[in-house]
C-alpha cells in the first residue's frame, strides 16, 4: 500500500473543500467516506418524500465540511505565525552592505496552502493578540515589519513561556519600531556626528597611526548614549564597561568624554618613560568619569583596561560590577551594571566568552543581567565567517542562556534605538543578560595600516561606495524636515572647533600624567615595594584560640558527617596547645581573625567549600537533611561579610572575575584557588596581561591571593609542581610577593 504524508493529505483535503471535482475520484470518495464517519455526512442519499430533511442535512454536511477546512486553515496560520517568530530574523535586512542572504520559504504563505482568498480571511488565533486581529494579510504584514526589517529577534528558542509571551508583546505592538520625539533624532544625530568627526579629525592630524577606527560601526556612540540614558531611568548608579580596542579611543572621547587633548597627547610619545600611553597602550587604557543624563541625574561609568586578549577583560569586569554592588549593600543588584562590547570574531571564537556567560546565573557570581554588545564587522582580521565560526551567526554561542539575542542593522539608527530601549527594558525585568549583535563593517580594514582588499576583494568595493551613516541618517531627518542644513552644520562645525582647540592644546600645555585609576577605593594605598618597617601582622594569642575553638561549635541537631568528628576534636586540641597545629587550622583562624576585625572575605575555587584533599571543610552538609553550616560566618554578629562560593570548573574566567573583584576590594580579602596548583595554566592570560604587569602598564593596584596547592606526593609530575619559576620570571619590581611554603625539617623526617 502507498503512503502519503498528512501534509500532502491536507492539502489535498483543502483542495477538496473547495472543489471536489478538483481531485481525483478515489480521492473524493475518500473525504465523503471521511465525512460520514466524522459524523458530517450520510452514506445514503435520502428520498424525495423527505427533500425538506434532504436539503437540511446538505446544508449540515456543508456546514460542518467548512468547519474542519476553516480548523485546517486555522491551523495552518497559526504555524506560520510561529515561523516569523522563530525564523523570521534569517531574511531581516540586517547587513547594511546589502549582500543577500538565504531565503526561508517557511514564510511563504503557499507552502502552507494559503491562497489570496485565505488571506483575506479575519484571524483571532490564540497565537496573536486581540488587539493585533485582522486579516491574515494583516497579521502578516505586523508579522513582517516586527521580525523581517532592520531588526531580527532570536527568543523562541527560550524555556520559559512568561518570558517569551512579554517578548512577544512588547516587540509585536510596536511592530519593533520606537516613535522618536524630534529631540531624540537630533541626539542620535549629534552623537553620529560626534563618532564620525572624531575619527575623521585623528586620521587627518595623525596620518599612519594605529587607531583601530569605529568607523563603519559608528552607531555604537548612540547606542552607548541610549542605552546609559536609559540605565539612568532604571536608577542604575554605575556602568562597568568592558571593550576591545576598536572604537575604544572614540568610546574615551565622546561617552566617558576623557578630553582630546589627553587623547592627543598618547599619538606623541617621545619618551616612553613619561608613560603618556603611547604604542598600543592608548587603545588598550581604561577610564572612568561621571556621565550627566538629559534629565540631570549622574552615572558613574568606569572603561576596563584590556589587553589584546579580546574577550578575557569580560569577567574581569563583572567581577568589578560585582564587588561595586557589595560595597554599596545592593543585594538586588540594580544600582551597577555591566555593558561588554565585543567583536563577532572574538565573540564566536575565544572561549572564555562561554565561560562568561556561564557565570551570569550563578549564584556567586551574578551581576543582575550584563548588557552584551557584539560589534559585528563580518570579518575577523582577515578570515571570512566561514572559515570561524560552525554557527549561523556569532552570538549563537548566547543560546545556551534564557535570553534573546536582537540582531540590528548598524545603518538604521531608529531600529537601533528600539532595540536598546527593548534590552534595557529586559535587562531590568529579568534581569538577566541579553544580546545586541549590532551589524556593520570596517571601513579601513583591521587597522588604518592594513589593506582589506587583498582579502575582501568584493566587501571593500562596496565599503568604497557607501556613505558615512551620518550622512545618511542626516538625509533621511532632512527629507522628513526634521532637521535643517544649517542645524547640520552647526553641530558639524562646533565639534571641529572643539577638537581643533584640544589638539593645539596638546601641543602648547604641559603633560600631565593621567593618575585618576589610583583614586577613589585605593587613595590610602600605594604601589611598590613594602616599607622597611613592614606592618605588623602578628594576632592575639588568645583571641586567636578562642576562634579556633568557635569554628568547632555546631548547632544544636546539626548532624555532621560522623568521619568530621577526629578533625573537629584534634581541632579544639589545637585551640588549647595541647596538638600541633595543621594547616587547614591555620588558614581558619587566619580568615577568622580577618573576619571578626571587620574584612570581608571573598574566596572561590573548584570545590573550595571543602578543599580539594578534604582539608577545609569550611562549609559542613547535614547528614540527613542537606542543609549547610558555616562556622566562619557563625563568628560574632558584627563580624565582616564572607562568600565562599565553589566555582565552575574554569580557570580563565573565574580567575578573571576574582581579580576584577579585588580592583575594587581593598580593604578586604579576594581569594582565588586553583584545584591543584598547576591548573593556572588554563589562566595564564589573567596572570600575564592583568595580575602581573596591571601597576606598571595600566596603573591599578590588586591584593588578589593565589592558593596554588602543590607537593611532592606521589600523584605524578601534572600535580607536583604551579610552575613557580614563571612566576618568578614575571617578577619585577615588588609586582608580586610570592610565598612558596615547605614543610619543617620535622615533617620531612
């Protein structure tokens, strides 16, 4: 017997419907013998004594025949409603260089066998609002203009319906597009006007320079502007940022509004030793100033130093984020938020991008939702999409979170502005993470030096064609008589004099060394080497007993694991100098005595809770049911706050957010521990390019702890050794201490 699919069946069927004689005779006693059986038909035809009943039951086997059609047609859009919002972003004009993309015939109403008359049918399916009803041809053009324009949304792909449903809701009613208040054009217009004339300005002034332009992606400065604007309005105090070097100089001068002539000063470095930032120092440097609102309000925001390892600035700046939530007690983590920028090759290709985002949801290391802007020029240095990445686009990676990923097209600065008010908006919300993959392109390759077009051949040629976007968005407000050539050339003209006046600046003052980063938390420290008289760090024997006999108290019915019970006695032995005391004792009354002194103590780690060779035991589960005990944080009601937190297993990223934390942390104590002490190799970037060489090229201080366990213990040369002699070799300058810790010459025999 021949087998047909139900689709082809229902197509058929629809054809039936509409006209039996459309179909083939089998086919037709098929649908009849359907009908019957359905109880919408009769096998027989009735008599003539009963035409009245006759005609009555034609009408009902009608009537009912349309019923199931008009549920099949139902149906039928009820997917293709469901295809716009799952596939819709895949023909959104998204590229502003216009090059085609594939097509999706699930969005083409014929496949599902809808005709013109199908079409012009109302709709009120439960999968679209009431208030978005209509013709089906209605429905699909709100469809199309939400999901196909300049904005492609990816969120079908998340678990939770609530989620989803508000996605929907907010972006379908608005048909994805903000009606923008004439002020707010000429913002977007002005911040445009700004991103382009800087850059133009320092390619004319430093022919040859490295400045890793924004040029092509300027619509990033606006979208900074919106999306602080709005953090403002959402009672947001402070911004993290971190970036890579494109665009960072631009980012400097026109949102954190570092002056020019600082700026100008890194491009004439004579004498390194001044340390003006020059090399590739400049587009590597952080920042930090307070941002004024439209509506007057301050927002501190603070650039992160990075280095040329892209993406391994991410959870240094969490970490940043979260320790700025700490200080100022902001448990619901609302007052300080994080805003990455990316690039698509990075973000598709460096793995601790994975590992950032694995961090947002737990529990140590939660920040309330990090706004993720991926600039995407299409191209890594020089290799195509194809050649890195296995995914449709370079964000894909962000699909393994609950959150929707906006792809924008960089050339429609409106569409731009919903889709950062929509992130925003989420962001508070859910407080989760959200994606931006904002499209564009370089317009001078990958630095001012490089030509493009020996390997995008055919990208460049159509580069070379285009306008900036400002002066398309500006012919675009002046069509629609929004704003006049000569408001134009007024914001054109007043920030070409402004920079003129920065650059002879630049040359006539004095250089001032930029010391701002040792400021605010850190202005009681100093970097360097310690003082001859070191501080004294000896602690109250007494009251060092006493705590060590505290951290041997449990609840009353907390049952404890029955093989703690020999430590816990040998511990309270210890206490009172009647045994020696061990290490795992030591480094407990260490964090203790920190503790009831009043500094925080913040440790994570693989499996910290309990130490790796089962030596710490810091965190004690309940036998029978689950529950936890701290005895470190049990101490005295006014004692510090302490986090001990098991990490993910990752180094990278953990390591990277532990330092970030202690940027901001100097009064307590920031602790990361590696599973075995060689296991940093996996974080060896966080090491070279933060923790080693951060007071000398990028003028911060940290007093992050290390806790490299190691030894000669038969478990074979990977865990015998933290490769100390690196360490030693990046040794300069006091930039580490390093205290490498033997057993005593009793312990060895």
């Amino acid at each position: 017997m021949k087998s047909y699919s139900l689709d082809y069946i229902d197509d058929l069927y629809v054809q039936y419907v509409r006209d039996p004689t459309s179909v083939s005779e089998n086919w037709r006693k098929y649908f009849e013998q359907f009908l019957v059986g359905s109880g919408s038909g009769s096998k027989s035809k009735p008599s003539s004594a009963g035409s009245g009943n006759a005609e009555a039951q034609d009408s009902a086997d009608n009537s009912a025949a349309q019923a199931l059609w008009l549920a099949r047609i139902q149906d039928r859009v009820n997917n293709l409603v469901r295809e716009y919002r799952v596939r819709g972003h895949l023909v959104a004009n998204l590229d502003p260089l216009g090059f085609e993309r594939p097509d999706s015939p699930e969005l083409n109403p014929n496949v599902y066998g809808l005709n013109k008359e199908d079409l012009s049918r109302p709709f009120n399916g439960a999968s679209v609002e009431k208030e978005l009803g209509g013709t089906v041809d209605a429905i699909l053009t709100r469809l199309r203009n939400t999901y196909c324009r300049s904005i492609g949304a990816q969120f079908m792909h998340i678990d939770r319906r609530n989620i989803r449903d508000w996605l929907q809701r907010r972006m379908e009613t608005t048909e994805n597009r903000l009606e923008l208040s004439h002020d707010v054009q000429r913002r977007i217009y002005a911040r445009l006007a700004d991103a382009t004339i800087f850059e133009e300005f320092v390619r004319r002034k430093f022919v040859g320079a490295k400045t890793f332009s924004l040029e092509g992606a300027e619509t990033l400065i606006p979208m900074l502007d919106l999306a602080l604007e709005k953090a403002s309005q959402h009672n947001v105090k402070e911004v993290v940022m971190g970036m890579a070097h494109r665009g960072r100089l631009n980012v400097m001068a026109n949102i954190l509004k570092k002056r020019a002539m600082n700026i100008f000063w890194s491009f004439d470095d004579p004498n390194p030793e001044m340390n003006r930032g020059g090399g590739d120092v400049r587009y590597h440097l952080g920042y930090s100033s307070d941002w004024t609102t439209a509506s007057g309000d301050n927002l501190h925001i603070s650039l992160c130093f990075n280095p040329s390892h892209l993406e391994f600035v991410n959870t240094v700046a969490q970490g940043r984020t979260r320790c700025k939530q700490d200080r100022r007690r902001d448990e619901r983590r609302q007052e300080v938020m994080t805003i990455l920028i990316h690039g698509d090759a990075a973000f598709a290709g460096e793995g601790v991008v994975q590992e950032t985002l694995n961090l947002s949801e737990l529990e140590g290391y939660k920040t309330g939702g990090t706004l993720h802007i991926v600039i995407n020029n299409q191209v890594g240095f020089t290799t195509e999409p194809n050649e890195g990445r296995s995914t449709t686009y370079a964000t894909d990676i962000a699909k393994m979170l609950q959150i929707p990923i906006f792809h924008v097209n960089g050339e429609d600065p409106e569409a731009v502005a919903q889709v950062v008010s929509l992130a925003m908006d989420f962001r508070k919300e859910f407080q989760r993470d959200v994606v931006i993959d904002l499209y564009a392109f370089r317009r001078w390759g990958h630095n001012e030096g490089d030509e493009p077009r020996f390997t995008q051949p055919r990208m460049y040629a159509e580069i070379d064609r285009r306008a900036s976007v400002r002066e398309q968005y500006l012919a675009c407000l002046m069509e629609l008589g929004k704003i006049s050539p000569e408001e134009a050339e007024e914001i054109q003209q007043e920030r070409t004099e402004k920079l003129e006046s920065e650059f002879a600046a630049s040359k006539n003052e004095a250089f001032v060394p930029d010391t701002q980063t040792l400021a605010a938390n850190w202005s009681d420290y100093f970097g360097g080497p310690e003082p001859v008289e070191a501080t004294p760090t000896g602690y109250d024997t007494e009251k060092l007993s006493n705590l060590l006999d505290a951290l041997t108290r449990l609840p009353e019915n907390f049952s404890a694991n029955k093989k703690l019970k020999r430590p816990m006695a040998q511990r309270r032995e210890m206490a009172e100098g009647t045994h020696p005391l061990d290490w795992a004792s030591a480094e407990a009354a260490a964090f203790a005595s920190l503790l009831v002194d009043g500094h925080p103590i913040r440790m994570t780690g693989q499996d910290c809770q309990r130490g790796t060779f089962s030596q710490r035991h810091a965190v004690l589960h309940d036998t029978k049911d689950g529950s936890t005990y701290t005895p470190l944080a049990n101490l005295s009601p006014d004692q510090a706050v302490l986090e001990l937190y098991n990490s993910p297993l990752s180094e990278a990223g953990v390591l990277g957010f532990e330092y970030g934390y202690s940027l901001d942390s100097p009064d307590g104590l920031v602790v990361w521990e590696a599973q075995f002490g060689d296991f940093w190799n996996c974080a060896q970037v966080i090491v070279d390019q933060f923790i080693a060489s951060a007071e000398d090229k990028w003028n911060r201080l940290s007093g992050l702890v290390m806790l490299l366990p190691h030894g000669f213990e038969g478990q074979g040369p990977e865990h015998c050794s933290a490769r100390v002699e690196r360490f030693l070799a990046m040794a300069a300058e006091h930039n580490i201490c390093l205290l490498y810790t033997s057993p005593s010459p009793r312990d060895r025999g």
